[in-house]
C-alpha cells in the first residue's frame, strides 16, 4: 500500500498549536449552472507543547465571491472535541458550500489545556478557488 502524504498549503501557529489546511474544489458535488459550488477542506490541528489538550469549539467566518459573510459556531469538530496529546495531531475533513467560484474561509479553535486553561488558536484564512482560478491567499 503507497500512503501520499497530504500537502498543506496554509498553517498557522499559536501557543505551540499548529492548524493546517488543505481545500479541494469537488466538481462531482458541485453545480456550477446553479451556482453552487463545493469544497472539502482537509485540517490537521497538530499539538507541539508538553501537555494535553483538547478542542472544544469552532468559529468560522466564511466569506463568498459576493463579500458575503456567514459565521459558524459549534462544540468540536466534525462531532467530536478530540484530545490531542504531546506531539500528536488530529485530522478531519468536512466541506463548504458556496453560491460563488470562489470564497475564504478562516476562524478561531477554542482549546483547553491540561490545567483547565482555556485559549483560542487560529485557523490560518485559506481560499475556496476552483481549479482554473488563481489562488488569493497564500
């Protein structure tokens, strides 16, 4: 079996937490001649301090080709507020769905340390382009 390994090509730093992101336009779930368009999004929230710690909530602001915001608040993600030990990591993927060819998306995890410390990190702003589209965030 050949494991590919995922490029990311936007992270972001904050207190020793790293989020990465990888979006994917899906042509197979989009419909462009009703202006709907779909991305999945590949995140891994890697932990480079000494102690545990565990997810639990997202924020997301979501802009459109139109400027058009929608913000996004939950526990966790994907249904889970995963805890994520020294030097390990989590992954998910989930998806967007936009009205436009292209869009932005970036936001904030709300994390709880060992100690029961709560702080925020950020999730690195990352576009939604199709694929003939040239990239507007790096």
């Amino acid at each position: 079996m050949v494991i590919m390994r995922q490029i990311f090509p936007y992270a972001e730093t904050t207190d020793g937490i790293t989020v990465r992101v990888a979006p994917r336009y899906l042509p197979e779930q989009s419909d462009p001649e009703r202006h709907y368009f779909v991305w999945a999004y590949h995140v891994r929230v890697e932990n480079h301090t000494e102690n545990p710690v565990q997810l639990l909530a997202r924020h997301w602001i979501i802009t459109d080709g139109h400027g058009r915001i929608d913000e996004v608040e939950g526990d966790g993600v994907v249904g889970v507020q995963p805890l994520i030990q020294p030097g390990g990591a989590y992954d998910y993927v989930s998806g967007c769905p936009l009205p436009t060819r292209h869009g932005l998306m970036h936001g904030r995890y709300f994390m709880q340390g060992a100690d029961g410390e709560q702080f925020s990190v950020t999730i690195p702003a990352f576009s939604l382009e199709m694929p003939d589209s040239k990239p507007s965030v790096h």
